[in-house]
C-alpha cells in the first residue's frame, strides 16, 4: 500500500513584512498523477510549489513528502530530503554551465557521496532520447 507522493494539511504561509501567501492550503497528490497549479499572479502558485519540494518551511501546517514530515526540518535536512526524494524541472533548468549533461544528471547522487551506475543513467537517458548528448554541456543543447 503506497501513501501520497505529497499531502499538504493546513499549510500557511506569512512572510516576513506580513503577506499571507498560502492559508490553510490543503493538497493531497497521489503518486503516478499529474497536478497542475493555476492561478492569478501573485496568487502564491510558487510559494505552494516551494513548501511542497522542501525548498522552503511553511510558516504552520504539516507537509508530507512520500510519508516523511518535512515542514519543521532544518535546512541541512531539507536539503538532504530534496536530494533523495525530490526530481525538479525547473523553468530556468539551473543546469551547472561547466559540467557535461551526464556529470549534471549525475551530480546529486555524487554529492550524496553514492556512485551512479552507468547502466541505468544510459537506459534512462535512452528513454527520454538524450543518449547522444551526454559528452556535451548545456549551452551546447536545444532548449527542449
Ligand atoms: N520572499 C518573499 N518575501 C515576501 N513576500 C513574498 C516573497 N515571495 C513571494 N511573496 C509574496 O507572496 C505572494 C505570492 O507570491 P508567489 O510568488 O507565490 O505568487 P505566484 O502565484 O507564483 O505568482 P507568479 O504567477 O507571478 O509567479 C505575492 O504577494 C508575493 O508578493
Ligand atoms: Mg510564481
């Protein structure tokens, strides 16, 4: 029996300065789905996406993310969390310039101090067809 991927339950957050960004916010997202966040600007779509990844702490509530409870952790923690639970896509990439594409996919799992095993990043890059470009750096590819 598999739980949520993320559960968020009562989730406030207020800013320094006063804006209440997200309040009383519940969300349960179920592995396998696809959740799609819509709203106005400044509406607090990315504040909601922040305290669901472990980027940052809600100001109360809970955050669960694959059963672990995240939102009193310590930033050393949530750093730890993110790195073993957590994929991000981020709109800006944040790809590391200097690194190939293979040592960038790579990066968490040797920061983790865990040695990658190349079969199963070649047969994951074959999935989603980036096998030919693993020498290359960011720059170097399409935006796609
Ligand atoms: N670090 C911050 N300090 C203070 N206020 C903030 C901070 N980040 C966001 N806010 C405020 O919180 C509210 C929600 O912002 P948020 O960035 O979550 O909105 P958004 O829905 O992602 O907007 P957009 O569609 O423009 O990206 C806004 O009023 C914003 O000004
Ligand atoms: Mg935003």
């Amino acid at each position: 029996e598999t739980g949520p991927a993320v559960a968020l339950t009562q989730v406030s957050k207020v800013y320094e300065g006063g804006v209440r960004a997200l309040d009383d916010v519940s969300l349960t997202v179920w592995p396998g789905t696809f959740v799609a966040v819509m709203g106005p600007s400044g509406s607090g779509k990315s504040t909601l996406m922040h305290c669901a990844a472990g980027l940052d702490s809600p100001t109360s509530g809970s955050v669960r993310v694959d059963g672990y409870e995240i939102a009193g952790l310590d930033e050393t923690r949530r750093t730890e969390l993110r790195r073993d639970r957590v994929g991000f896509v981020f709109q800006a990439y944040n790809l590391i310039p200097s690194l190939t594409i293979e040592d960038n996919i790579t990066l968490p799992l040797r920061l983790a101090g865990r040695s990658p095993d190349r079969e199963w990043v070649h047969a994951l890059v074959e999935r989603v067809g980036i096998a030919g470009c693993l020498d290359r750096r960011p720059a170097e590819l399409s935006g796609g």
